[in-house]
C-alpha cells in the first residue's frame, strides 16, 4: 500500500481539473465515513457539517486560484503600453492586412 507522502507526490503532479474532480470524490467518501461513525470516533473531533464546509472552502479557493488572472494588480512597462497602442491605433486606421497564406508565399515558406 502507498504512503501518504507517495500519494500526495502522485495527486501534486495531476492536471488541476484531476486535482478538483479528486477534491469533490474525496469530499463524497469522507462525508460518507464521517455519518457512519459517532462523533468521538473521528480523529479531529469535528462535525460532518465543519468536514464538508472545509472540503467546499478548498474547493473554491482552489477554483480561485485555477481561474484567477495573475498578472492582476501590475502594471505595463511604459514600452510595452506604447507598443500595443500602436498596434491598436494600426488596426483603427483600417491599414491593409496581410494574410498568413500570403506571407508565406512571400517568404517562399511551405
């Protein structure tokens, strides 16, 4: 049988989709153990009520995290701003487009 320590090697190298599915299956089973067994059975002492609402906040914060933007709260070097304005301001202008097929036909690339 794994150890704990070989599992959780195994569940830190899973996609993180794996890792929220494993986090809902794990949340059913122990949810399960929990109800079958009296309170003072269970290591920590903590209600089913308090296991399920620790499971959920790991879930959220891990959907958080999953689906947070983190270049939020920094700025643009001043360079890279001036740039992409430029390209913006290229586009309004309606300047003609070249497409990628001619490009390459252009640059004798197959």
């Amino acid at each position: 049988m794994a150890t704990y320590n070989e599992i959780l090697q195994q569940v830190q190298s899973l996609r993180i989709s794996d890792k929220l599915q494993l986090l809902e299956d794990l949340q059913k089973i122990v949810s399960q153990e929990v109800e079958a067994k009296r309170p003072d059975e269970i290591n920590q002492g903590i209600s089913s009520q308090e296991l399920q609402d620790l499971i959920q906040l790991t879930i959220k914060e891990s959907l958080d995290e999953y689906f947070s933007d983190p270049d939020r709260g920094l700025e643009l070097k001043p360079e890279f701003r001036e740039s992409l304005l430029e390209i913006q301001k290229h586009r309004s202008t309606g300047r003609q487009r070249i497409l990628a097929a001619d490009a390459y036909q252009k640059l004798g690339v197959n």
